[in-house]
C-alpha cells in the first residue's frame, strides 16, 4: 500500500509535504513573467538540476500518478537559508536569529556562532 509520497516512506513515518514557497520569493512579478519562460520538456525518470538564484517551476500535474520532487542543496557550513526575507531589513532579522541560535554537533549544542 503506498502511503508516503515515496515508497517505503511510510515506514519511517517520512511523509514528504510540499511548502508553498510562492508566498516569500520576492520577485518582481512585472519582470518575471510566464512569457519570458523557457520549457524544458521531460520523460518519466529524468531527473532536473536547477541553480540555487534560476527562477523556475512547472506546470501543475494533471495526471493520475504522483509527480515525485526531491530537493538537494549543498550550502556552506556558514551559509544559512532566509524565508520570509523579501526586503533587506527582513533579511537582516533573519540573519540575527540565524547568528543567534547555537550550532549542533552530534546532538549536542556545540558552540554559539
């Protein structure tokens, strides 16, 4: 029986949910538009690399089988990820909550940043 949005999921209690990540992106919608849009036209399988700052997205899936999405990003150790940042100063509360919260390691809290 298929429960998670991957096989076998289920039994780790790994349910994948997706984020609605329009909301905060920040764009100017007057200079991205649908128009200027290039397709990148694939098969069942392929498999899609993005740079992290390439706008892009799909169209919604009208079909009866899952469309499956895994996302993989390497950051540096330093690097942090802002949401909700659509201006400098909401960037800049944001990275003081990043500066703020203490770094893990094995578990344990290891060090402020």
């Amino acid at each position: 029986e298929r429960k998670g949005a991957y096989n076998g999921l289920h039994e780790h209690n790994a349910y994948i949910t997706h984020v609605d990540t329009r909301s905060h992106l920040g764009l100017d919608p007057a200079e991205w538009t649908f128009d200027d849009a290039i397709e990148i036209p694939g098969e069942p399988g392929d498999t899609l690399f993005f740079h992290i700052n390439c706008v892009h997205g799909s169209t919604p899936n009208f079909s009866d089988e899952p469309r499956p999405t895994i996302i993989n990003r390497y950051l540096a150790a330093d690097d942090y990820q802002v949401l909700h940042a659509t201006s400098a100063a909401a960037r800049a509360t944001e990275e003081e909550k990043f500066r703020a919260t203490p770094v893990a390691e094995g578990g344990k809290i290891a060090k402020e940043r």
